[in-house]
C-alpha cells in the first residue's frame, strides 16, 4: 500500500498523514520533516535545503530524490507508506513511479486534499507545530492545553519560519505552478480521489479511509 497525500501545503497532509500511518501501521514519510531534521543536525544536505527552504522554493529534485529512495527502501516501508509531501512536481512523480516498479511496487490511491485559499493562509499563519513528534496546532483554532507545550509529548512547539507571512505566498505560488499539475496526471492514470479538506480532522480521515478502502474511481468524495 502506497499512498500519495496531495495537496497545499496547510490542506492538512500531515495531521492526516500521521492518522493514517497508525491506522494502517505503515510509515509516514514526509520529505519536509526530513529536510527539517537535516537543517536542524546542520548537515551539508541540510545547509544546502534550507536556503531553498527559506525562501518557499522546492528543494533541488537531485536532493529530494536521492533522499526519498533510501528513505522508501528502508525496512520499515516494505509493506507500504504513506507520502506526505512527495512527489511535488512531474519528474519526481516519473522518478517515483520507475523506482517503485524496480521494487515491485506501484502507488495504490493518490489523495488530493483540496482547501480554498483562503482558508490555506489562515491555516498556515496561525499554525505551530511540535519539535519532536510534529503534531500540529493552530493559535486561535486548535491551541495546545499548555502554551507552548505539545498535548501529545510535551515538547516544545515553535512557528516553522516557512510559515511567516511573506514565504507562505511564495509556497503557494510553488504549489500552483509547480505541484498542482500533478492532480491532472494522477487524474489521467486513474489514481485521483479528490477529498474535502475542510472539516473536522476526524472525519476527513474516515472520508481518506473509505476512499483509500475503495480504490481509485477519480470521483470526489465527501
Ligand atoms: P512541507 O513540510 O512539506 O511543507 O515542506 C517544507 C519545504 O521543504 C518546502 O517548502 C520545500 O522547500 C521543501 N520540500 C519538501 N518536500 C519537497 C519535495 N518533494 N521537493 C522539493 N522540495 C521539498
């Protein structure tokens, strides 16, 4: 099982992703948080990402990629997984697509999260998320119990920078011109379930569930 979560970044890929991983008991693989963790250990792959990072550009595809294929051969991604952030543009959907083959491997269901604008920016200028475990918050509409503090394991959470108002248009100019083509060309293959980004957290993972249990009829699901 190989699932594909599509979608702006604030839709909601990682909240859901995270539910789906434990629902499935496969890995979340999210190239952001990855990225993340190498500028946070300061490595070249890291020092190199985070000038494109910064400014809400995608990450050169020779940097992504070579990362996302070790990270998919890993142990724990043998039965599956679930891709939060990845692919982002045409090459690396061809690239994924040709290395998973090499491995016997296919993307079983591709799910496109689909929010307004609008609500993407009040989404992702209110947002903080966990240092440690990467759950997510909003100030006004989903703060944590204790400020500061993550419900979940207590450490700290923080504004990622890319979340400041200035680089939160330029990712989704990013989306737009770069990302958003491939709604077309996993449509084209029969992989497409559009799903209803807003609404509860909960139910929006019954809706990914049952349209992930289906299968792929490129028919959107609410
Ligand atoms: P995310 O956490 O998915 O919003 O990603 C944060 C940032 O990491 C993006 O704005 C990009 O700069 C970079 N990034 C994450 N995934 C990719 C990818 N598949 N290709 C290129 N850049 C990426």
């Amino acid at each position: 099982m190989n699932i594909i979560l599509l979608g702006a970044p604030g839709a909601g890929k990682g909240t859901q992703g995270l539910s789906l991983a434990e629902k499935f008991r496969i890995p979340q693989i999210s190239t952001g948080d990855i990225l993340r963790a190498n500028v946070r250990s300061r490595t070249q792959l890291g020092l190199k990402a985070k000038e494109f990072m910064d400014k809400g550009a995608l990450v050169p595809d020779d940097i992504v990629v070579n990362m996302l294929v070790d990270r998919i051969n890993a142990d724990d991604a043998k039965a599956g997984c679930i891709l939060d952030g990845f692919p982002r543009n045409i090459n690396q959907a061809e690239v994924l697509e040709k290395t998973l083959a090499s491995m016997g491997k296919s993307i079983s269901t591709v799910i496109g999260i689909e929010v307004d604008r609008k609500e993407l920016v009040r989404r992702l200028s209110g947002r903080r998320v966990c240092r440690q475990c990467g759950a997510s918050y909003h100030v006004i509409f989903n703060p944590p119990l204790n400020i500061g503090r993550c419900d979940k394991c207590g450490s700290e959470i923080y504004q990622r920078d890319d979340d400041k108002e200035d680089t939160i248009e330029a990712r989704l100019k990013v989306y737009e011109s770069e990302t958003f083509p491939l709604v077309d060309y996993y449509s084209r293959k029969g992989l497409y379930r559009a799903i209803d980004g807003k609404g509860s957290v909960d139910q929006i993972t019954l809706t990914i569930v049952g349209a992930i249990e289906q299968g792929s009829d490129n028919s959107k699901v609410s």
